[in-house]
C-alpha cells in the first residue's frame, strides 16, 4: 500500500505564482507545478544539486531551477521545523 504526503505552497516562476505540490510517497519524491501540469522526480528535497539538475531539464533555465531546488529545502525544512514543535 503506498502512502503519499505532499506539501502545497506557492513559488514565484517568470513573475507569475506558481501552484506546486511536494510529494512523497514509499521511496520516492516529485515536485508537481499544477497549473502547468509538469511533474519531475526528485532527490530528497534538501538535495539542491541533484534537485536543480533534474528541474533544469525541463525550464532550461539554470536561475529559475536553483530557486526552485532551495524553495523545496526551505519548504521541506520548515515543514519539519513545524512537526517538531
């Protein structure tokens, strides 16, 4: 039985908010840009190389994949912040 837990938040994308969704399921993470129907395969969410080389491959812009791969780590990291206390 696989269990999916996702964190929802907002980035900012070529000036425009972006709707995404952090998921986890058994082994594996994916971020999913809603409004744009795109989902990629992660790395564990605070590993920003690996993050930023599998969002390049689909924006194709180094800038915008870096801010992206530390907005995961920062929503990932501030959800566990969160669960601790």
């Amino acid at each position: 039985m696989e269990t999916f837990v996702y964190y929802s938040f907002d980035i900012v994308i070529d000036s425009r908010s972006e709707w995404c969704r952090l998921i986890e399921n058994e082994l594996d993470w994916e971020i999913c840009f809603v409004m744009r129907d795109i989902t990629i395969d992660l790395a564990h969410p605070t590993d920003v190389f690996w993050n930023t080389e599998a969002i390049y491959e689909v924006f194709k812009d180094l800038d915008t994949s870096l801010r992206i791969a530390y907005g995961i780590k920062s929503v990932f990291e501030n959800h566990i912040k969160e669960k601790r206390l």
